[in-house]
C-alpha cells in the first residue's frame, strides 16, 4: 500500500503544483506505517501520507482526510462518500487519482453517484505498475462492479426512489 500511495503522492504533487487543485483529499486509513527517527515511533498511515504530500509541495493545510466506512466494495464505497461530499460541499470538479489500472472502475464508480453531473470528472493515473495477477483481478473486478455492483444499486434507489 505504502508504495501505492509514494506513486499517487507524487501525480497529485504534480496536479496541485499546476493549480489543478486546491484541496487533497485523502482516504483515511487507520494502521501504522514505517519508523519515523524523528517521532521516535511509527508513523500512522495517515502521518505518512501527510509527509509525502509535503515533499511533493501540497501545503498541509489544504490536506484534509475522509474517512470511508470498510466494506465488500471499498471503490464504490469511497465513490459514495466522497460524492456525497462533494455534494454537500458544492465542490465543481473532483480530480481523482488512482493506480492507472484502477482508474476505470474508480470512472465507472464514480460516475455512477453523478448522474446529475454535479460535478465534474477526471481520473488521473499514476505511474505505478502492476504485474498480471493485479491486472487480471482487476479486471475481473471491474466486470463485476460494471455488470452486479453498479446495476444492483441502480434497481435498489429505484425501489427505494
């Protein structure tokens, strides 16, 4: 996970030093990481997040965590929380980034709690790689969301709606 995220730190260091984004939002994520010498301890996740967001030039206080419930589905619950989010916030443009071989189900998820086009949308890979295992599960994992997660969510706000 840690060298995940060394990788989306440094897309979104790049975007936010063009002035694509003010805020960061970032997924809590409750855990520790690797020893800090200068803590004397672990870093927490979210510790460790902060630090390399500073390197790559994203000012701390536009840094702000969100926490998303775990669950079966964590793209699509973070798709929710986060769009409900910006929802209540009326926040106009979402950048998201994401491993490049992820970024079509976070699209899809997405998308999918922006019928309305509240706002708008843009995914932004970053340059971590994935060997085939990851690949194939990942694709096995979009076919799911795309063809049972996302429709089964659709035809339950129908019967809720």
């Amino acid at each position: 996970i840690q060298e995940s995220l060394r990788y989306k730190c440094e897309t979104v260091g790049r975007l936010y030093a063009k002035g694509a984004a003010r805020i960061v939002l970032v997924l809590h994520r409750p855990g520790i990481t690797e020893y800090s010498p200068a803590l004397g301890r672990n870093f927490t996740n979210d510790e460790w997040a902060v630090e390399k967001l500073k390197e790559e030039g994203v000012a701390i206080e536009n840094v702000e965590f969100v926490p998303v419930p775990s669950a079966s589905f964590d793209t699509f619950a973070e798709a929710r929380v986060i769009s409900s989010l910006a929802r209540s916030r009326r926040i106009k443009r979402l950048i998201l980034v994401s491993s490049t071989h992820h970024t079509k189900r976070v699209w899809l998820s997405f998308s999918h709690f922006n019928v309305d086009n509240a706002f708008e949308l843009y995914t932004y890979g970053s340059e971590e790689r994935a060997g085939i295992p990851e690949l194939l599960m990942e694709n096995l994992k979009l076919r799911m969301y795309r063809y049972i997660v996302l429709p089964l969510d659709r035809l339950r706000g129908h019967f809720r709606g």
